[in-house]
C-alpha cells in the first residue's frame, strides 16, 4: 500500500544509558529514559521534553508544543 500521507514530523529522541530491568519472557528487558530531543516538519519544530524510563514494547513522549494559526 503507498503511502499518501506526508509524515507529520521527524523525531530524534535522546535516550540515557540503558539500564537492565530483569528477565521477561521474551528474554532479558532493558529501558532507558528520555534524556530530550527535538521533533519537526513542514510546519512546526519543537523540543522533546525529558521523561522517565521508556521500554522496548511501549514508548510515552512528551512533546512541548505551542498552538498557533500562523501560516
């Protein structure tokens, strides 16, 4: 299936050292917590904001943003 949609952003996220959190039943777990980033697009560009530990089958970020009707 193509895709017709433009992407909304980019996201660079910057992660801590991982930090072993024990065995799971898929093997061992790791998680690392949000140290910052940026996102961005055609139209808007701003910082991730830092966030506690994240692991590898789900992920919470928290993005700052401001709402604005510039064009």
């Amino acid at each position: 299936m193509q895709n017709l949609t433009p992407p909304l952003f980019s996201l660079d996220v910057e992660l801590a050292p991982a930090i072993e959190a024990g065995l799971a039943p898929q093997g061992s777990r790791r998680i690392s917590p949000i140290v910052g980033g940026l996102f961005s697009g055609s139209r808007l560009r701003r910082t991730v904001l830092p966030r506690g530990p994240i692991g590898t089958s789900s992920v919470r970020i928290e993005l700052s943003c401001n709402a604005s009707n510039k064009k």
